[in-house]
C-alpha cells in the first residue's frame, strides 16, 4: 500500500458516522441535482472565472443541503463547500488548521451537467490538520459511490447493496498508459512539451470531472492524473480513495499530497514504479 499521504492522528469520525456522511449526500443528490438534469433554465446557469468555470442552481443548492446536514451532525467541524470558498476565499486558508473540516464538491463537473452530458458527481473529504482520512465520490445518476478512510481499504458500492474493493492497475508499458492531463490548466509557455510528452502514451484527454477521473482509476480502468490546479474539493476525495486502492500519490516534487496546500502538482499513479517512470517525462514543469 502506498504511504504518500501523511499518518493521521486518531480518526475524528467514527465509522458509525459514515453512513449518516453518505445519507446526507445521496438526499441532496436526490432533492437538489437530480431534478435539475436536463431541467436547467439559462437563469440557473451562470459563469464564475469564465465560459468554462460555471455554476448552477444545483450546485448552490445541493452545496448549502450538505452544508447545513453537515453542520447540525458535526457541530465542531469547518465546513468549506466550492462556492461557498468562492466568496470566501480565506475558508482555504482554515484548512491546515482544522482537527476536523469537510471539503464538498457539490456539483463536480458542472459544465458537463449545465450542457447535458452525465459525467458529473459529488465530491466529499473529511480532513484532519489538511491530511485526507475520509473520502467519498458519489454519482447521482448510477447511485453508487467510492469510499474509502485513512485506516480500510477504497470500496465501490451501490444503493442496491453491492460492494466490492477497489484496486487499481497493473503496471505497463508508458506507451500503453491512460490518463488525464487537462491540457488548459498548466502555464502557457509549458503546454508544448506537455503535448510533446503526453503523445507519446496511450491517451491523457481529461473529462471535465475530477469525480469519474479518480473513479477511473481507484477500479484499474485508467492509470494517472496530473493536475496543476490543486483545489482541495477536486482531489482531497479522490487521492485518499486512490491510495487505499494501492496508488501512489504525491506531489511531482515527490513532497505528500495535502488538502492545505495551494500550488504545485499533483500526480496519482498506479504504483510507484509507474509514478517514477511518469515523474521523469513530466519533471520539466518544476523547473
């Protein structure tokens, strides 16, 4: 099992809570997003940064249902929701600081949802001191959830009583390697060799959604994500579930993965082996 993310202290959720954690995110799912698939008036869309960083009703709505739930069941906690950290910026910088703080994506991929497409999802961390020990990545419409703490191994279940652990790919070939790379998201004067390198493998088209991303790889049906916009609500989920399912996760820097930090990027890999051999190809972005 990897050992990228840092030891926790003693879990400040109970296990008895993770089920309540779930409940609270399947009845905002089902209240708040469902609904509004498909059924989104150009009032409820409106841009953030630009064409391509949205938000919607539901994601205000299903972001304030989780957040008050939340907030009633764990009074002691810090709350920081995606939009609420949009008006707030300086929750961000509560994170380090917190023995305990919810981390909520409630509408991952939301251009995807806002223009129709079902690659979307609800992303939820638990973190301590900025340190991952609860994850969970939910899709609304499949109505089946990763999860995964500090301490078990990442599972995929289902609201039809499935489960089963997750586990991520064997090792291969570079070329033979799968992944995502949002091209847009790096520095300009570094895209072209980033091009260059990601050529040279499988296929690394990004699709808009950390939530299946992360999926993706946690069951060995993709390999690696390499990401330099480190939103905790993006990834807090996804790199917990991805190193329980036999990941490794760390910084490009080889530095570990946190919630608290803030620049830099993050690769996620099957094993170390593979990581290493990733890490070389894109070691030009920290120069």
């Amino acid at each position: 099992m990897s050992e990228t993310l840092p030891a926790p202290l003693d879990a400040p959720i109970r296990a008895a809570q993770h089920q309540l954690i779930l409940n609270i995110v399947r009845r905002a799912a089902r209240s708040e997003i469902l609904p509004r698939y498909l059924n989104l008036g150009t009032e409820d869309i409106s841009e953030k940064t630009g064409v391509d960083d949205l938000v919607t009703a539901a994601d205000k709505a299903a972001e304030a249902m989780i957040t008050r739930a939340l907030r009633i069941s764990f009074p002691e906690a810090l709350v920081v929701g995606e939009e609420a950290a949009a008006v707030d910026p300086a929750l961000l910088g509560k994170i380090a600081d917190a023995p305990l703080a919810f981390i909520i994506d409630p509408v991952d991929g939301t251009w995807n949802f806002a223009h129709g497409l079902g690659i979307f999802g609800v992303i939820l961390a638990a973190t301590q001191f900025g340190t991952p020990v609860f994850g969970l990545i939910y899709d609304p419409l499949a109505d089946d959830w990763a999860m995964a703490t500090a301490e078990g191994p990442a599972r995929l279940e289902t609201g039809k009583g499935r489960s089963r652990a997750l586990e991520v790919a064997a090792p291969k070939d570079l070329a033979d390697v799968t992944g995502f790379v949002p091209l847009q998201l790096f520095a300009a004067p570094k895209r072209a060799q980033l091009a260059e390198v990601t050529s040279r493998l499988a296929r690394t088209g990004p699709l808009g959604c950390s939530a299946h991303e992360y999926r993706l790889i946690a069951q060995g049906k993709a390999d690696f994500v390499l990401t330099p916009s480190l939103n905790p609500w993006d990834h807090a989920a996804g790199a917990l579930i991805c190193q329980r399912a036999g990941a490794h996760v760390a910084m490009l820097d080889g530095s570990p993965y946190s919630a608290k930090l803030h620049a830099g990027h993050l690769l996620v890999a099957p094993d170390h082996m593979t990581w290493n051999k990733l890490q070389k190809e894109f070691r030009f972005l920290l120069d």
